[in-house]
C-alpha cells in the first residue's frame, strides 16, 4: 500500500490528513492534477521542488502494480 510509505503519507496534523508526498507538504492530487492538465512531471517537479524525481517515479511504478494487481 502507498500511503504511510516513504512515498506518501497522511497525517492529521499535515494538510490536515490528506495523503501527501512523504516529507513534503505536496498533495498527491495536485500531480494528478498536473498530469491530467497535459503537464509533464518535469513542469510538476519544477513547481514543487520539496518532491524528488525518485518519489514521483516511484508513485507511479506502485501505483501500476496495485491497479494491475487489481485487475489481474
């Protein structure tokens, strides 16, 4: 599971719970947002500094196998 991972964490006192890109205060959503507006993960890393390249690589690649596990 993502969340409460080293990718993503949720915490009542962080955004008040929202899962978030761990040690950052960067909504998940917000790089979804991101992608679904046609911007690439650079242009999403260049406003968010404070998330590195390997978390957001690593989101994606778990959250591949959950939704393939699922499927499968």
């Amino acid at each position: 599971m993502l969340q409460n991972s080293q990718i993503i964490s949720a915490s009542p006192e962080i955004m008040g719970g929202t899962p978030v890109f761990s040690g950052t205060r960067v909504p998940v959503q917000t790089f979804l947002d991101y992608l679904k507006a046609g911007e690439s993960i650079n242009d999403f890393l260049d406003g968010f500094p404070t998330v590195t390249k390997q978390q957001v690589v690593s989101f994606l690649d778990e959250a591949g196998k959950q939704l393939a596990s699922t499927v499968a």
